[in-house]
C-alpha cells in the first residue's frame, strides 16, 4: 500500500516538485515544468498546444513523454 498526491493546478501555471523513492505523473500540462525525482519514474504528457520549458531530472530510474525529448547529459568533467 502506498500513498498518491494528487495536485490540481490552474492553466498555465509554473509546476516544480521533487520527490524521493516516489514515481511522478505529470498529465495535461501547459506551463513550465521542473521535475526531480530520486529513483523514481518521470512520466509526462504535454497539452498538444503546450509551449513550455522542461527540467526533468532522476537519478536512476527512467523518463517517458508523449512527445519527441532530445536529452543532454552533464558531466562533471
């Protein structure tokens, strides 16, 4: 047994969360987002009509969209 949040946000409104051992689901978005999770799936989907700049990060679990994401890898090289 576990437990989900469930947010509601307004249009167009900035969303950033971080979460540890927890997966995030981000649907129907429009606004900025900032998503950080430690071993925790990232799962988002964009409103179609979306123009939004994206920070997702995990550490060691994995990322899924329902759009085309170019990725950068940083180094501390």
């Amino acid at each position: 047994m576990g437990i989900t949040q469930t947010i509601y946000a307004p249009k167009n409104i900035e969303l950033k969360t971080e979460k540890i051992n927890k997966n995030i689901n981000a649907t129907d978005l429009h606004g900025d987002v900032s998503l950080k999770s430690i071993s925790g799936d990232i799962d988002l989907n964009l409103n179609k009509s979306a123009n939004a700049y994206l920070n997702l990060k995990t550490i060691s679990r994995k990322m899924f969209t329902d759009f085309d994401l170019n990725t950068k890898i940083l180094s501390k090289h």
